[in-house]
C-alpha cells in the first residue's frame, strides 16, 4: 500500500537516501538550476544564488496567503529560502532574495529538519518551500532528516520556475504539490527584467516534467490539495509578462491543467528604475488578461481579484510572520 506524502515510500526502501547523494553530488560544480555556475558549493564557494554548502532561512511561519487550497483552514507551513538564482527587478520578497546578508541564518540539515518539524507541530496542512530552486539538494538532505523525526507533511515546491529539470527529476515521488511561477513566455524580457538566460524554456521544460510527475490538482474532500500542479503567472504592467502566450503554452499541457492568475503586482525593489515597471496594473490590463485565460480554456485554478495589489506585500525587515504586522 502506497504511504502519503510520497516521499514517505521513498524513505521505507532507502531510495530517498540516494536521491539525497545525488542532489548533493549536483552541488559538487553546481548544476542545481539552470545558471549551471559550476562552482563548487560543498566547498562552500557561491556565485549567483550567494548561497554555499548550506541553506539559509530568511523567515518560517504559518501562512494563511496562498491559495485556499494550499493554506486551507490551518495555514501552511511555510520556509522561505534566502536569496534567489533570479534577480527579478520587481522581486516582491527583493528584502531577503536580494538585500538578504549572505551567510546570514545558514542552516545545517539538522537544524532545517527542526524548522519542518516546529511548522508540524503548529497543525500546518504542507511543508512550503519558497523559492527553492537554488537549494534542492539541501531542502531534501533535511527532509530525509526530518521524516525519520516523524514529519508527515506533503511538500509544496513554490519556486519561480527557472527549474533545472535534471534536478526535478530527483524529486519525483518527493513533491506531491508543484507551485511554480510561468513569469513570462518571451527570454528577451526575462533577461532583461529578471537576468535569466533562457527563461522561457527552462521554465516550460520544468513545468512539463512537473507535471508529468504530479498530473492536475487534486483535491480531497475538505478542498485541500494533496497532489498536482498548479502554476502562479503574475499579471506585469504593459503587457511584460506576455499573458496570452504563458496561458496558450499552459493550455496546452492538458485541458485539466490548473492556473493561479494573479493581479497582486505592485512596483517593489528597483521597480521603479525601470520605465514600464513603476506604477500598479490598471484595470483593463488585468481584465485583458483574465479575458486571455478564458479564451484559453483553462477552467481550474484562481483568479485574483485586482484589490490584492495591496494584501499580500510582506515586511521581512519586522521580527515575526512577515504577512502579518
């Protein structure tokens, strides 16, 4: 009989311990996302991501924001990784993917599984990773640790989508909840906007291999996610985030695919050095690109309301949950 969370299986026949070796082999001359930096991590050397040997945690909380689905009536458990392998110049979170002081909150695999384990014994409904796409190996290194400690809990990979699949890869039958943004269709504005060479098809192949793993969202009977995927595109001002041709790539993955259409873009971080960044969507962008997700025939997921533009800016300078001062 299958265990869940999924990993749970992989833990009982030792094969979790040998995804650990290989994700951690992966940082040896690092290939963990795309950048392939090959520097080497497990000598503690950095390059883009700023992060070395080991994960740094900017904040943990019970998160009451995401999709009702993830958050449900417990809130999930949510790590929010420091520093990030994007530089997106309207990073929302730019305080700790961006300001984050490096070296600062670096965790070992021990003291990361007690992290899981506190957000467990707060009554959480997930294990959240947020941006974790420069830090897999030692996000699963802690969850082996972790699940021999008794953790129980699904983990929701929330990362920015410039995934390196390889590495995805090592996480099938790990994740049971992928949560990936599809910022843009176009490489020239990720460049340009986010520093991220080949954006668009690494993000495409990632999200592929996502859900070839996973399949569509499922939900059980409370409206809990328990396994799929379900893919975030935020809304960018003067059309930069290409909607119409994210939405068409998505579409075409499966009729069943499940989108979060998101309006809660507000000029953060170096936004407003830029010319088209610097103010909030309008309304008849947003109703553009909620037309576009109709025309598109993606039925399941979330459309925001334009009204979040100012609900969901976290403060990560306060001490406490950063959503809620």
């Amino acid at each position: 009989m299958a265990l869940y969370p999924s990993y749970l299986n992989l833990l009982s026949n030792g094969e979790l311990d040998g995804r650990v070796r290989l994700l951690l082999g992966r940082l040896g001359q690092c290939v963990v996302c795309p950048r392939h930096c090959r520097v080497k991590r497990l000598r503690d050397m950095k390059a883009v991501c700023s992060t070395g040997r080991r994960a740094e945690v900017a904040s943990w909380c019970v998160h009451r924001g995401e999709e009702p689905c993830i958050s449900g009536q417990r809130g999930s458990g949510t790590v929010f990784f420091a520093h990030c392998n994007l530089s997106c110049l309207f990073c929302q979170n730019w305080q700790i993917s961006q300001a984050w002081e490096e070296g600062d909150q670096a965790k070992s695999a021990g003291e990361l599984a007690d992290i899981y384990l506190d957000l467990q014994a707060r009554g959480v409904h997930n294990l959240n990773w947020v941006s974790p796409s420069h830090v897999v190996p030692q996000a699963v290194e802690a969850l082996a640790v972790a699940a021999r400690r008794g953790l129980r809990l699904p983990v929701v990979y929330n990362s920015n989508g410039y995934d390196d699949v390889d590495t995805l890869r090592l996480l099938d039958g790990i994740v049971d909840l992928y949560l990936p943004d599809l910022k843009y269709a176009d490489d020239a504005a990720a460049d340009e906007l986010s520093r991220a060479v080949g954006y668009a098809a690494n993000a495409q192949a990632a999200i592929a291999e996502m859900w070839r793993q996973v399949g569509p969202l499922q939900l059980d009977e409370e409206g809990q996610a328990v396994r799929g995927l379900l893919v975030r595109h935020l809304v960018l001002p003067n059309g930069l985030s290409q909607t119409r041709q994210v939405l068409r790539f998505l579409a075409s993955l499966g009729e069943d695919v499940a989108v979060s259409l998101m309006a809660q873009y507000s000029p953060q971080g170096r936004a407003f050095d830029h010319p088209l960044l610097g103010r909030p969507l309008h309304a008849g962008e947003y109703a553009s690109a909620v037309e576009a997700l109709e025309e598109s025939g993606i039925t399941d997921g979330y459309v925001q309301e334009l009204t979040a533009q100012s609900t969901y800016l976290p403060d990560f300078s306060v001490e406490g949950h950063p959503f809620e001062r």
